[in-house]
C-alpha cells in the first residue's frame, strides 16, 4: 500500500541508498545493471512423452521464479568488481500416467548462487571480464552433499570498436545447456541510433530494444536458460542422480519504466526447444520428449534504466562507453535517465 501510494519516494529513496554506497554509480553511472530484481515466467500446457514404458503421454506445465541481487563497485580507478547473488526455482507440475517410472515427489528444482565478476581495461580498446561463482542446485529435500553444489565460471576479451559497436569472445561454463562442459560465448553490443540498442552473448541471449517514448520500450528476445540439478536419494531411490533441464525461447516484450528507478517488464513468445534428461552416475537414462508451446513472464526491478541483467551484459556496457570516452571529449551535458547507456 505505501509503494503505491508513493511510488516516486520510494524509487528515491532506493536510488539515493545505492548511490550513497557506490560512489561509482553516482559519479559516471559507468555501469548499466538491475541491482534487484524479481522475474516469474509460466509455461503452461506441454506434452510430455517418454515417462511412461507404454508410451503414454502426459500434460505437464512449468513454473520459473528468480530472484536477485547485484551492484557494482567500482575499485581503484578502473577495475569494476561486480558481486552477485541469484535464486531460481523451477516448479515441474504434471498428471504422471498409469505405469509411468515414479520418480517420488520431486516437483520443485532449486539453484542458488553466488558470483564475483571482475572487468579489467587492458589498455587501448581492449578489456577483459571474468566471472566465478558457486552454490547448489537441486532438489535441496535434504542435507546437501557434494553432489549439490556446483560452479560456474566464464571468461570474455572485449574490444570497443567504435563508439557504438563492442565486439567480444570467450569461454562460459555454467551448465544452462545441461552439459558440464565449457560453450564457446560470441559477444557484441550495437546502438546504431540512440533509442536502438541491439546486444547478444550467443548461445546464451539475444536481444534487440528499442525506446519508442520516454516510458515505453519495446524488444525482441531470445536466449537458452538451464541448469544440472541434483536429485536426492529420498526423493529417487537412486544415489547420485541429476536430471539436465534447459530451454531455448524467443518473443517479445514490452517495458513500462514508471520512474528512473522503478521498471516492469511484459514478455512472452515461444520454446523453441526444452530439455529434460535424467542422468544415473553420469549415464543417460533417456530424454523426455517435451512439446513446444508458448510462455509469458513479468519482471520488476530496482535501480537505473540501463538494460544490463548480469554481470557480462554489464562488463559489454562498461567496456563500450570507457571506449568511447577515450575517443571523445567529455559530452556537455548528462544524458537524460532513461536513456538506453
């Protein structure tokens, strides 16, 4: 009731509560980020075969939730240290056929991590942004053990090559395809105009924005999200069991931003493809035959209006702009807060 009633002093009070701790975002608002955010997404209406021997199918429906926090802190005169903490949780909902291989009441996938990104100027044009992190990932229905945790890791050289156009490359290991192997990771940033922002990390995102007025902008989105979870021996029967989720998606999306602190984000679209393979010491056990369908999601978030949503969104968004102030005199005047930088 007292955020709708004063949705503007709240927003303030928020900004000046951060800018107050990161003199950094204050001074050059040298980073774009969503310091905390909440995101919902529904998938309603899939049909699942494969979990039964008989061939039945089923109808099964997902739930995804995320939550996190994240502000950078600028340290010396150039490196930017990037702290982050993330929660998903995936809730699986679905009417199991007769015969089908009881899985006992696994419904909900839970990941929780914490990361540290690093981004470093190299001199020149060139930078380079690296990111470790750790945490669990399960179905967390007991203790944790080894099996639950897990970690990722992601490297990126990134060159400015003009003012409005960054290139980069590297390695990622954070396990959204299901696979526990290192993905080659292409990077470039583009605002061609200055309400025209187009920026990819592939295979992970994709995504072309652009600000039609001063409250309202409009996107094209796609990207792959996943995790490995691990099952526990309660819930399966089974000692180390993991099952591999990951889903590739694309659509719109439509962003409300009410102050310069203060944004919602509409998006929905379609999955292109959906994973789900359970895995038994590391052997197959069969992939789920999942049918493709449409998805929709909401977010909120705190904090400016740039787009960044993790920490290498926000190294390419650094990187660009330190490159383009060494090319260029200082602008006159501040850009305005609703601006796409």
């Amino acid at each position: 009731m007292f955020a709708k009633a004063h949705p503007r002093r709240l927003a303030s009070t928020l900004a000046l509560a951060v800018t107050a701790l990161y003199p950094a975002f204050a001074h050059a608002q040298t980073a774009e980020l969503k310091p905390a955010r909440v995101e919902y997404e529904f998938y309603p209406g899939s049909r699942v075969s494969g979990l039964s021997r008989s061939g039945d199918e089923s109808d099964v429906h997902f739930h995804s939730a995320r939550a996190s926090l994240s502000i950078p802190t600028l340290v010396g005169k150039q490196t930017l240290v990037i702290p982050g903490l993330k929660y998903q949780l995936l809730d699986v909902g679905a009417e199991t056929p007769a015969g089908t291989l009881q899985t006992g009441n696994v419904e909900s996938l839970h990941s929780l991590m914490l990361s540290v990104g690093v981004l470093q100027p190299l001199g020149g044009d060139f930078s380079l942004f690296a990111q470790l992190g750790g945490g669990l990932a399960g179905d967390l229905s007991s203790e944790p053990t080894s099996d639950d945790w897990v970690v990722s890791a992601q490297a990126l050289g990134l060159w400015a090559v003009s003012p409005d156009f960054t290139l980069g490359a590297g390695v990622g290991y954070d396990r959204r395809t299901g696979e526990v192997a290192p993905l080659p990771l292409v990077a470039f940033s583009w605002e061609p105009e200055p309400d025209l922002l187009v920026r990819a990390v592939l295979p992970q995102f994709f995504s072309m924005r652009y600000r039609v007025a001063s409250p309202v902008t409009l996107g094209l989105e796609a990207g792959m999200d996943g995790e490995r979870y691990h099952l526990s021996e309660n819930n399966l029967g089974v000692p180390h069991a993991e099952v591999a989720h990951s889903v590739i998606k694309a659509g719109p999306s439509v962003t409300m931003h009410w102050t310069s602190w203060f944004h919602t984000r509409l998006a929905g679209g379609v999955v292109a493809s959906r994973r789900f393979e359970l895995y038994i010491d590391d052997i197959s056990q069969g992939d789920l035959d999942v049918s493709h369908g449409p998805f929709a999601g909401i977010e909120l978030w705190f904090g400016p209006s740039g787009w960044s949503s993790d920490a290498v969104e926000t190294a390419i968004s650094t990187a660009g702009a330190a490159g383009s102030q060494r090319r260029a005199p200082a602008p006159t005047e501040p850009e305005g807060p609703l601006s796409l930088r």
